[in-house]
C-alpha cells in the first residue's frame, strides 16, 4: 500500500512539475525578447549647411560664409538595455549616414558651390535617455563645384574652380536631441582637413543644422 502510495506521489509530483514549466512557458513568450538589448533604426535626414573656407594665400576672395543643405538617409544602432527599459535604452550608439551635400561659399567675385557626396561614421554616447553628443569621421567625394573661374577682389587673379575634384575626411561633432516620436534635432560641425585641391589650397568648414525622422527597424 505504501509503494503504491509513494508512486502515486511521485507521478502527481512529475506531473505538477511538468504543468508548472509549461505555465512558465505560457505566461512568459516574451523571454527571448526581452534578451534582446539594441535597436536599429533609419530614417530619413534633412539640414541646412552653413559653409565657410580658409584663407586663400595669394589672392583676396573676401571668403564669407554661404548657406547650403543636405539631404540623405541616417542608420543609428543604440546598444545597451537599462534595467527595467526597451532595448536601446544604454549609452553608446552608432550611427552611418549617406548624404547629398551642397556647400556655398561667398567670395568677392561669385559664390562658390560645392556638391559633395557625404558619409559620416560617428560614435554617439547618450548624456541622457534624449540627448546625446556624436564624433567621428565624415567622408566627403567631391562631384561638381561652380563657378568655372572666379576672380579675387582686384580683379587680377583669376582661378579656375569649375573643375575642381577630390575627397576630404573631415572630423565631425555635434549634439542631438531626439523625442519619443523619433524625431531628432541636431547640430554639427564639421572640419575639413584636405585642401580643395594644388592650385586651390583651402579647406572648407561647416556647421550644419539638421532633422532627422528615426524609425525602429529591428531589435537585436
């Protein structure tokens, strides 16, 4: 009577057990989710550009600072998971972005512009859950620039700038702000470090004003 009792026990007691982690596994299909600890998103960027070149030795240009845009696409992966928050939610990120960039530039003679192909690399560390500061690399392929010549202040030297081609990785940053909607408002400056090109030794800098509408993409 006792074995057949003690039996009985023990089945009773597999099977609560087996119940019990079918239970578990019902009330929690979340948990490989809730593993997860980044967020990929993209959207689309727009801004406006603020440009302005170093000094041309030689020649007065009378430089000044010209406004131009960009416009592009912008992909952030936000790793990290605060305790008790979404994936996306801990201090560091990066973010890819490819952009069209148009720069102007004022001179004493015409205004130069430069369309520029731009792909900035930046690390992004959250001060908070909202406001975060970038750095990093943008690199820059020059495609058209005009006018074909311009002139410096006395009219005596002319320089051809309509064929003027290259690459420059200028050192960015900048500060964004972004809200639960997704929308971030950003500013950023960038430095170039490449002269336009031998016979035009200047740099070109520029503060840009941007918006970017982020979307969550896929959760890692």
């Amino acid at each position: 009577m006792k074995k057949k009792f003690l039996f009985m026990l023990l089945a009773l007691s597999c099977a609560f057990s087996s119940s019990a982690f079918a239970y578990d596994d019902d009330e929690d299909p979340n948990a490989v989710q809730d593993r997860r600890s980044s967020v990929l998103k993209l959207g689309p960027k727009v801004g406006v550009n603020f440009a302005h070149m170093s000094k041309f030795q030689g020649a007065d240009l009378e430089q000044g600072m010209g406004v131009g845009f960009n416009l592009g696409v912008a992909a952030q992966m936000h790793f990290g998971r605060k305790r008790g928050a979404d994936a996306g939610t801990g201090p560091l990120g990066v973010q890819l972005e490819v952009l069209y960039a148009q720069n102007s530039i004022k001179t004493s003679s015409k205004n130069i512009k430069l369309s520029y192909l731009e792909v900035p690399v930046l690390v992004k560390f959250f001060v908070l859950p909202n406001l975060s500061i970038e750095a990093g690399p943008t690199f820059c392929k020059l495609l058209s620039s005009s006018p074909d010549v311009i002139s410096d202040k006395s009219k005596v030297v002319s320089i051809k700038t309509g064929d003027l081609k290259g690459g420059d990785v200028r050192l960015s940053i900048g500060a964004n702000f972004e809200t639960k909607m997704g929308l971030v408002l950003g500013a950023r400056y960038n430095i170039g470090t490449s002269k336009l090109a031998g016979n035009f030794p200047c740099k070109v800098n520029d503060l840009s004003i941007n918006a970017i509408w982020l979307f969550d993409i896929a959760k890692f």
